[in-house]
C-alpha cells in the first residue's frame, strides 16, 4: 500500500539535498515546467520537468529540460543526475546559433537552428517575443533565455521529454495518473517544504488513493516564469 507520508518524505529529504526543483534557482532562468505522476497499487513515480536556461552552461549546453525523478520503484537514488538532462537545440549545418564570442546571444546573421534535430527559424523579430509576453532586456541583442522562453510559448511540446525518454526511467507498465503543465509551486529558497504545498500533498493523496478528484487545487498556478523574477540573476 502506497503511503503519501512516504512520498513527501522523500520529496523532502530531496528538497534537503537540493535535488527538488527551485524554480528561482539563481543560476537558471526558468523557461517551462511539466508535472506527471505514475502509479499502480504498490508503486509510484513522480516526474518534474524543469526547462531553462544556465549561463554555466552557455549556447545550446546552456538549454536544457531536467528532469527531477521520484518514486519507490527507481533503480537509482531519486532527485536527479547528469543523466537526467536533457539537451534540447544545435547549430543549423550552414551557421552559429549564438553569437562566437558571447555564447548568451543570438547570432543576429543567423536564420535557423535545430530543435530535436529539426531545423526551425530562429526568430529575430522583437515583435514575436513582445507578443508572447517577453520583453527584451537588451537594445541591440536577444539572450539566449529570451529565446528559450518563446521556444517554449511556441513549442512547449517539443522541449518536453518524450515518452521514450520518460519511460528510460520509469517503468513500462506503470500507468501514468495526472499530468500537469502548471501547478502552485512551494517557494523552496524561502524555506517552504515540498509536505507544506497543497500541490503536493494532493497529489500525495492522488497517487495512495489512485483518484484524480483527489488533485483540487484552490490556489493560483505559479510555476511561469514570470512568477520567479530571481532565476538566473545571479
């Protein structure tokens, strides 16, 4: 039998260890979130996506989806690992996404570049980032977080791991029970734990009780990007 104690224990106990997703992590910029659960009677399998951008990383090693993992049934520590990254975009064949010398912006005389190995324009246009609510902090230069956060407003399906990637680290024949894109998130870097969060503790009770009407949330999504303004300001 599934307990939700033993679920936000563990959610806790990665939150201690820093493997729980802090969407105002300092050294990412937030750019899209996806939550799915899993369970069948005796096990369980929490997956959160955290999509975003490090400048540690710089370029396209800068973009990445990571996946935070937990359950009773992984063959490995839960949390995430290196493995755990996805990454997302590459250079077109014929020109540099990011500008050669400062990695965090756009190439101005480049035109496309590869998302999951397919080419797509790279967008220039001011105008189609004001449109999806990004306003760009440079006059002359579009970072590279800016791009990612219209990659995932035009194609937030394509930064999502997929199912072959989902199922490398959670069992075939476990049934997926909820999917979120968006939920009330606990201010982890203030000190709220993932077993005080409504989410959570919901979803707890989803995966025991193998109900959905379980998950009712009264309080507002807060997982967009505009909501955590210290991600990545490091």
């Amino acid at each position: 039998m599934i307990k939700s104690e033993e679920i936000l224990d563990q959610l806790d106990k990665c939150n201690s260890e820093f493997t729980f997703p802090m969407l105002d992590n300092g050294y990412v910029y937030p750019a899209g979130t996806k939550l799915t659960a899993y369970r069948d009677d005796k096990r369980w399998v929490i997956v959160i996506e955290a999509i975003g951008f490090s400048y540690r990383g710089g370029g396209h090693n800068g973009i990445t989806n990571c996946l935070h993992v937990y359950g009773n049934c992984l063959s490995y520590e839960p949390g995430t690992r290196n493995e755990n990254f996805l990454y997302l975009t590459d250079d077109a064949d014929d020109c540099s996404t990011f500008d050669d010398e400062e990695s965090f912006y756009l190439n101005p005389d480049c035109d496309s570049f590869k998302l999951r190995g397919s080419l797509m324009p790279l967008i220039q246009d001011r105008n189609q980032y004001k449109s999806s609510g990004i306003d760009i902090e440079d006059e002359i230069r579009i970072n590279a977080f800016e791009f990612l956060r219209l990659l995932d407003a035009l194609h937030h399906e394509k930064l999502v791991a997929t199912e072959t990637e989902i199922r490398e680290r959670v069992p075939n024949d476990l049934p997926r029970i909820i999917e979120l894109h968006d939920w009330f998130h606990p201010d982890v870097v203030n000190g709220e734990l993932p077993s005080e969060n409504e989410t959570f503790k919901q979803i707890a009770e989803v995966l025991k009780t193998g109900s959905i009407a379980a998950y009712r949330p009264t309080h507002t999504p807060n997982t967009h990007w505009k909501n955590w303004p210290e991600g990545g300001t490091l």
